[in-house]
C-alpha cells in the first residue's frame, strides 16, 4: 500500500460481446445497486487518476448515472480552490520539512523534486505528506495519466452539463485533518513509499487493468501490497476503515430520502469484509447487485 494511497488517487470497465445465441457472461464492474422499499442508489468504485483508456465506460455505469437526481463524491474538487488546500499541505511558521524528516529522506524527495523541475522553495515547507502526495502526482503526470480523466472529475463534468446536483461525503477540513495523521509514520513506512515511487506506472497500470476487468479481488490484493511495512494497519484504519463506517452512515441517509442518488467513492472502500458493501450487507435490510 502506497502512504497516501486513498487521499486523491487511492483508487473499470468490462465488455463481453454477446452472440444471439451462444455467449459469455458479461463482466460486472465495480457497481453496485443498492435498494430498500423501492429507494435506491448506486455505489460506483473511482479510479481517481488514469488515462483515455477507460473510456468509454459500459453502458450500465452511464445509463445508472442518468437515472439519479444526484451526484455524491468525496469530495468535490469544484468547491474547493487550490490555495484552500495548500494551506493544509504546509507547515505555518518556519518550520521546514527537512527538519521534520531524516537526512536521508530528505534527500530522496529532493531528488525526485529536481527531477520534476520543482525548486526547493516551493516544496521546503510542505509535510510529509504532502510532499509525497506531490511525488506520486507527478510521477503519474509524467507516466501519461491524468486526474482529468479520472472517474471521479468525469462524472463531475457529466453531472455539471446535466444540471445534477452534487453533494460531497465529506468535507475538505476532514480530508485534511486526516491527511494531516500520515506525518505520524515518518519512518520506515515513509521510506518504503519512497522506494516505491520509481514503480509508480506499473501500480498504476496494474490498477487500471484490474478496473477495466471488474476484478475486485486484484484491486484489493495490490491495496495490500506492504502489509508487512510498521504502520500498514495503522494506515489502513485511518485512511480506510474508519472512513467506510462514515460513509456508509451517509449512504444510509441518502437511501432513507426517496431520491437516487450516484455515490463515487474511491474502489477500494467498497471492498473487502470492512468494505462498504459489506457493512450494507451486513445489516441485512438492503438487496445488494453487482453490475
């Protein structure tokens, strides 16, 4: 598992030609129908950074889309302005990241900086976390991916021309405050993420084939890639498991309103036995399908 993994990035489409009459099961993707007395919504798993490659998306995930009022993501990056969260990513005063982290460290984000053309002043103050949520972005940059094209800002664009409403799970000050947890594990989990970053295009490519064939199995299997690094399930509590408890509160909410309502959530908080799915599941009061 990468440091900020589930922050921006931290997370498909499959289509079987059918014959009339002899023909494979089509492939589901990372969608899931949720219902109670007639409400519904539906839950899709975000890719948060990719390429043209995912497109076009399978005619369920669209045609799902347009039947809802209402559009639900993390967070909508519209509302928000890029020096709303660059406050969050430095630290006040004159305090300087490389007194926050080892010589060592310090030298190998330094490295990637240059390498991207990022001079030290304009990454000197930031946390830790921030620095390599920087690294990782520019990394994909360079790799030909784009949070452009991503899941997640392509159905904010959809749902903008479309005159739907969009509503955000949760609020950039909680985002950030969460972010803010990873400065925390400095250590050896900071230098494993480090020595990662030169396999960022693999992860990523090995990620978006895995969306694209609806398996959800592999999706999870790479989130755990590290398991073994101090400060995995730490990590993993902060940035995953307590947030699906959350979300699945206000996916609850949302389906006790009558109005349906498209919920894009990173994909790998929809997995897994503390996934969302599981914990709707678990109640035993909702008809859950896979699309």
């Amino acid at each position: 598992m990468k440091f900020t993994k589930y922050a921006f990035f931290t997370m498909i489409l499959a289509f079987v030609a059918c014959s009339s009459v002899d023909s494979a099961p089509k492939k589901k993707n990372l969608l899931w129908k949720v219902e109670s007395g007639g409400n519904v919504v539906y839950l899709l798993g975000s890719i948060h950074i990719a390429d043209e490659s995912l497109y076009p998306l399978d005619t369920v995930i669209i045609e799902s889309f347009e039947e809802c009022e209402y559009l639900v993501l993390e967070l909508d990056p519209s509302a928000h302005s890029a020096f709303d969260i660059y406050k969050y990513m430095s630290y006040e005063g004159d305090t300087l990241l490389k007194n926050m982290i080892t010589a060592d460290q310090y030298a190998k984000i330094k490295e990637y900086m240059d390498k991207h053309n990022v001079p030290e002043m304009a990454f000197g103050s930031f946390k830790p976390w921030a620095a390599v949520m920087t690294l990782q972005s520019l990394e994909m940059l360079s790799s030909g991916f784009s949070q452009h094209e991503g899941i997640d800002l392509h159905f904010l664009e959809r749902a903008k021309s479309s005159g739907k409403m969009v509503k955000e799970l949760e609020s950039l000050e909680f985002q950030m405050s969460m972010m803010n947890k990873l400065n925390d594990y400095t250590g050896e989990y900071l230098d494993y993420t480090l020595a990662e970053l030169d396999d960022t295009k693999k992860y990523v490519d090995e990620l978006l084939d895995a969306w694209k064939q609806g398996d959800s199995d592999k999706i999870y299997n790479i989130s755990q890639e590290g398991n073994q690094h101090e400060g995995f399930d730490e990590v993993m509590e902060d940035l995953n498991y307590s947030r699906n408890v959350t979300m699945t509160q206000k996916v609850e909410e949302y389906i006790a309103t009558g109005e349906k309502h498209f919920i894009v959530v990173g994909s790998l908080h929809l997995l897994g036995e503390r996934g969302i799915v599981q914990l709707l599941e678990s109640k035993n009061i909702y008809k859950i399908k896979q699309l």
